[in-house]
C-alpha cells in the first residue's frame, strides 16, 4: 500500500484534488475527527466501493470545536495522528486532510450559520445545544473544500447522518450520502473513538448499552413498548450508567404512532453516561413482526 499524502492547508488539498478531477476521477469522502478505528476503516472501504480503484479517497481529521459544548471533552478527544495515517493506508486512503483551527475557520468563528431546524432538536439536540449547528457548517465547509462525489459517515451517530442527509437535499449540495453500518466488538459495544476513556470496569458497564437494544430488537415482536421494556429492564441491571434518553422512533426519527402496522421499522437509540464518559448508540427495529 502506499501511504496517503498529508495535506495540511487548504491550498495543498486544492492541488491534490484539482489533478484528481482533471483526471475525471471520483472523489469519496470520510469526514472524521481522528482517534481512527475499525469503524472508520470500514467507511474508508465503502468510500473506495463508490469511487472504484481509479477514484479518490479522502479522509479529514479535525477535532472541530465548533460541535463541542462548554464542560464537554474537546481538551481531552484524543489526537493520534501517526495512527491514523497507518490506518488510512492500510484502507488504501488517497489523501488525509489533517488541517488547523485557524487553517479552517479562517477568519475565525463563520458570522453565517446553519439552524439544523426540528430535526436537531430532539435527543443529541436536547442534551447538546449547540451541537447540531457545530458539526452541520464543518461538514458544509469539509464539503465546499473537497466537494466529494459522495461523503460516508457511520449510523452509529444516527441522528448526524439524518440531519447532514437533509442539509444536503435542503441546500441542494449535490452529494451522494452514504450511511454505513455500525461496527461492533465481538461483545456488541459499539465502536467509538471515547471507547478509550472507558476502563475496564465502565467498558462491563457500558455494555448494558448495546445489550439493551439488542434486547429491544428481540422483543419488538410484541410491540414497542414491550421493545422499550426488554431495553428499560436491561439497563437497570446497570450499576454505573447514567441514561440520559432511550427512545423509539421512526426510521426518520420522527415520533411513532401508538398503532403502527406489524412490520414497521423503527430506530432505538440510547444515551447514557458512564463516569465522564458520554456514549451513544442505535439499532434498527421490526415492530410487531410475529
Ligand atoms: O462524526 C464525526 O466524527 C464528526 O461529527 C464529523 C462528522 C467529522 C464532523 O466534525
């Protein structure tokens, strides 16, 4: 494998891409904010599947502060860069774009912003004001410098993927969004780049996360809220783990009506608190099939 070119500013990424779209290649994208695992290295392989062998793979690293609300962990994300790029090459990464601050907030905070609407309002929105608006003009201004082709970016962060999926349709983008699937431990905890806060006791703990909707997707045959019960039950076998919602939705996170046909498919998504650490995680559901 070759190891990808490390990119910096805006100018060398300018360069790098300009020779790729003179070539008429693709370009995929994988935004992340680094501390890269085995979840990210699967949305670099779907990025590849989009744009074929000829295409460009390009992955951001950028701890962006603009999503993190006061007394939250922006000191203390982990920043591992050396690791990443072994990572990004073992994926046949292209380019990594690792820029600064001020290299992407040039002029400091943007005065335009972009009201994520009622979509960010619920779950992460209530818990994280702020949030939503942060993440939503990075990836706008990720997109404006690498304007992909198409962008990957994992439903673990579920509620994410849906509001940058209507960004893109709302603000007319033109960007192909792909949502890959969550990658798990062989136990069932979801990959996360703050799996590393957790030590051996709270990452016990924070299993009962994964457990609860594993538990839900079984009991969703009998209806919701019995879903919603298999889930509330395994999360009081938890000693340490301080929800802060568990809901069911529709697929598009809108609210599920009380009598949904046998068949509907749903989302439960968690968050909790385990020490400092804030986890979140989903699953899909069938509602009522038996
Ligand atoms: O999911 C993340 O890592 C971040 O929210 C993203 C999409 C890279 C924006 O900073």
């Amino acid at each position: 494998m070759t190891a990808p070119i490390l990119a910096s500013t805006r100018a060398e990424l300018a360069e790098l891409l300009a020779e790729a779209r003179r070539d008429g290649r693709r370009v995929g994208f994988v935004p992340t904010m680094g501390a890269l695992h085995e979840g990210h290295a699967s949305l670099m392989a779907v990025a590849r599947e989009r744009v074929g062998a000829e295409g460009k793979v390009v992955v951001s690293i950028f701890v962006n502060p603009l999503q993190f609300g006061a007394g939250e962990d922006l000191d203390r994300y982990p920043r591992t860069l050396d690791a990443d790029l072994v990572i990004a090459e073992k994926e046949g990464v292209d380019i990594v774009f690792a820029p600064s601050v001020d290299e992407v907030y040039v002029g400091g905070q943007p005065q335009i912003s972009i009201e994520p609407g009622p979509l960010g309002a619920i779950l992460e929105g209530r818990t994280r004001p702020g949030h939503f608006a942060g993440m939503l003009i990075v990836v706008a201004k990720l997109f404006g410098l690498v304007r992909p082709d198409v962008a990957v970016f994992g439903q673990k962060d579920y509620q994410q993927l849906a509001l940058i999926r209507r960004m893109v349709d709302d603000l007319s983008m033109g960007i192909e969004i792909v949502g890959a699937p969550t990658q798990r431990e062989h136990d069932g905890l979801a990959l996360s780049s703050r799996n590393r806060y957790l030590d051996a006791e709270q990452r016990e703990e924070a299993l009962h996360l994964s457990r609860a909707l594993f538990a839900a997707q079984e009991a969703a045959a009998s209806g919701a809220h019995a879903a919603l019960d298999a889930a509330r039950a395994e999360l009081r076998r938890a000693k340490a783990v301080d929800v802060d919602y568990l809901e069911i939705t529709a697929t598009d996170l809108g609210e599920l009506p009380d009598d949904v046909p046998s068949g509907t498919e749903a989302r439960i998504l968690v968050a909790a608190r385990v020490g400092t650490t804030r986890l979140i995680d989903n699953m899909s559901l069938t509602i009522g099939s038996n």
